[in-house]
C-alpha cells in the first residue's frame, strides 16, 4: 500500500443550503457529518467546515479548492439533492470529478428506502477528483448517519487507492474493509 | 408548500411503439397506465394520451410538447427502453431533462427483477424537465402496474417540490408519502 | 426472433491489467470467465482472448475491433473497474458503446456488495454497440463468478435481440430466461 500512516487527513464538509447560508436556520448537515466523523474516526483528522448557498459557481469553486488546494483526501456534502430548481449539488459533483463511483448512490439509496419512499428523489452521487473522494449526502441530519454507516466501510479502501492518508476507525463502531 | 390545491393535473400517457402506431396491434400499455391512475388518484386530473412510433425526433417533440406547451405535471412513457436498434426512449428522454432522477430506474428494475431476470435489460430511466416529471416505464402491462406501484408513494412529494398540482391518492389502495 | 441458431457464437475476453500484460503475474480473470462460459454454454461458440495494459487507447481499439471486425456477439472484459488512477474500463466502455444498460451494474454490485462492502468502489457497467454486447467484470476471479451467475440469465435474450446468434445453455448449471 502507498498509503500513508503518519498524515493528518483532511475532511471537507461543506454545507449546501441557500437558507441556512443566509443565517435564516441553523446548519445541523454539517455538524452531524463531523460528529459522525469523530466518532468513528481513531486515527489524526481534521475538518474544513463551510456553509454555502445552492449555487454552482460557488459550489464548484468550492469542492475544486478543498479537493486541489486543502488537499482533502475526502469532502462530504449535504444538501441540495433533491428534484427542486435550486437543488444542483449531484451535477456540480459530476462536472468536477474524473470518475463516477455509481456504488454509493444506488447503496444510499437503497438503505434510505427501507425508511422513506422518497429516497428516490435524491439524486446523491459519489465521485474521484484527482485524489479526493467527494460524496453527496442528503441534508436530513437523521440520513446522513444512515447513509454514512452504509458506505463508510467501503472509504479507507478507496482513499488507499488513491495514495491518500491512512484511515482508521473504531472497529467496535464501524469496522473498514481492506480485502487482502 | 406552494402546490396548488384546486388545478386539475394534466397527466400525459406516451405509449412509443412501431407497431402500435401503425395499428398492427392494440396499444395496452397506455390504457393499462391511465387504468392504474384512475384506480389510485382522488384529486382532479385529466390524461393526455398519445401513440407514438419509436422515433427520436417525434418522442423528443411529444415530450417537449406535453411538457412546455400542455404543462403536464407528469409524463409517463411506455415502451422503446430495451437494447434493440429501434429502442431509444431512454435516451430521448435524458436529453430533454435538466435532471435526472437514477433512483426511479434503480428501484423499478430492482422489484422486475423478482419477477423475471431479464428486467436488467431495460434502460428506463426519470427525469425532470423544467416543472414536469418524466417516468419510463417498460412496454408489458403487466411490469406497468409492478413498477407504478413501486415509485409512485414519491410521485405527489416531487411534484409539490416542482410547485405542481397538488395530487391525492386513494390511501386503501396507495399512500402518498410527503416528509413532515 | 430473428436470431440465428446455426452460427458460432464469438465471445471477445478481455482482461485489462499493467502487471498481466507485462507478464509480471499470471493473467486469472480472463481464464476465470472462459472456464465459466465453458461449462454454461452448450451452444457452439469460441474464444478471442486477449491480455491488454490499463491503457485507453489500447483498449478502446481491442473494444472496436472485437465488436465492429471479430463480430463478437458479446465481449467480456475483467480488471480496470476501480477508483485508482490507471482504471479506466467503465469510461472506455461507456465511450464506445450506442446504449448503456444501467441494470447490469446495478445487479453485479447488489451481489458482490453481499460478500464485500467494497464492492461499491466498482464502476462496472455494460453496454451495446451496435450488435455486440460489453460487460465489464471486475478484476477478481472469485467475483466473476458471482456476477456472471448474476446477469448471464439475461444475457442470450439481450443477444437475440439484437439479431445475434441462439446462445443456448446447461439448464442444470444455469437457466436462460427468454420471455414467451
């Protein structure tokens, strides 16, 4: 493996909301992605935390810069999946990435089925850029732990891929999967 | 919500078949659609229904016609969404959408799956263009029903977050789920 | 069906890997899916295989010539699938082909995901152009086994629809469904 032990990661987590950007309610997508982070997350992280509204320059301008200036080897979003006019995070998403990781979005789902029968009007993706793996996920603060302890498992794996930091979490909670 | 409560929903019915439109044989697939909606639906609505041949130019025109000049909150396709020559109405129907919605064709392969396991053969897909939502659905009637009952519980949810007609549904037989 | 009972059947396999092609390890996906083919197909058919590096251009031409001169009915190809760098199967594939046919993907990683949670790191997909069809495989012997179990009883029906030759199989090892 090329990956490395000793490199704090960086984790992008950015916040896709035109009302909660405005101050108009409270961002609860963003910490409840970082709480679910540093509880399952035992090796050394860092977040890079950022509230913006629905709109695609904003957002492009920042994924580009935590994936190719921050270096974030992972950057979750939350929020703006849905089939409304303002919703436009899966397509910025797919715009900056190199590749198309079409797992995480039928996974998530498929998990978030077994609860609401909307969960098809999300249209959450996952995709590479460059080295940095970035994953949509919906702005309800009760799917994003759903979602994240479905593909979670799967993310070390996929960061070691890419020669990024190596990740480890708390097996009692989450165990990560390396095959062999 | 901005749906509005007192429009009669104009529902569009595209059956895209050669032989249908040719009268080489009875069109079932848009009867066995607009039966299924007047089963399920209690709120005013009116169908637009049309049979078309598998021709890209004419699908594309339908679709842009049901949905920019009748307003149709909704269009539903029947046929051309398997990998033969004359199948294209997956990819007509990608291109006239802003959006694409992967996770109606996910779920409704996924339940003609337990019927018959040639159902990964069939492209359907939905998507939404400016305030309509788009739906394929296969050529058999009897998939029509299997894969309706499956997605349609978010139909009403989507269109309210497009600001449509607000639909309502026959709660003994099919539940509308709209999130709290 | 138009589909032709007395021609050979070629099947294009193509294993897409850096070190199996410069010989550093024994190539194992493409001998996997020809022992897997040999023992499910009683119909007459033949091999072209053929050992390539993660390179596009190379296989984008080995893509087009098994299906445009070799008149492969079907081509097979394994390895490549992953998020790292030098994988480009999917993004090839998807290049080449007319239509893609999203339920084989789909399928394959709904199986795998039951044995490995990574198996949402695959970007498998399959597709047509013009009469051939393309199924990537992931790189693993023990996983094409679980995916062409998986998506092959819908593979001879995909075939005569596109006016190839009758695949016909062991019904004891593996039922081909062709809808009445």
């Amino acid at each position: 493996m090329n990956s490395k032990t000793n490199i704090i990661a960086k984790i992008g987590i950015v916040t896709v909301s035109d009302r909660a950007s405005r101050g108009e309610y409270q961002d609860l997508g963003g910490p409840a992605i970082h709480d679910w982070l540093a509880g399952v997350l035992v090796s050394g992280w860092e977040a890079v935390s950022i509230v913006i509204p629905d709109d695609k320059a904003i957002l492009e301008n920042t994924l580009v810069k935590l994936c190719d200036i921050e270096k974030c080897c992972l950057v979750i979003t939350t929020g703006g999946t849905g089939p409304a006019k303002r919703d436009i995070t899966p397509e910025v998403t797919e715009a900056v990435c190199d590749k198309i990781l079409y797992g995480f979005g039928e996974l998530m789902r498929s998990i978030s089925l077994k609860f609401v029968p909307t969960a098809i009007l999300s249209r959450q993706i996952a995709g590479i850029r460059q080295q940095s793996l970035i994953i949509n996920l919906p702005g309800k603060p009760a799917a994003i732990s759903d979602c994240l302890n479905a593909v979670f498992p799967a993310v070390p794996c996929c960061i070691d891929l890419l020669e990024g930091p190596y990740l480890q979490t708390d097996e009692k909670i989450l165990k990560a999967f390396r095959p062999g």
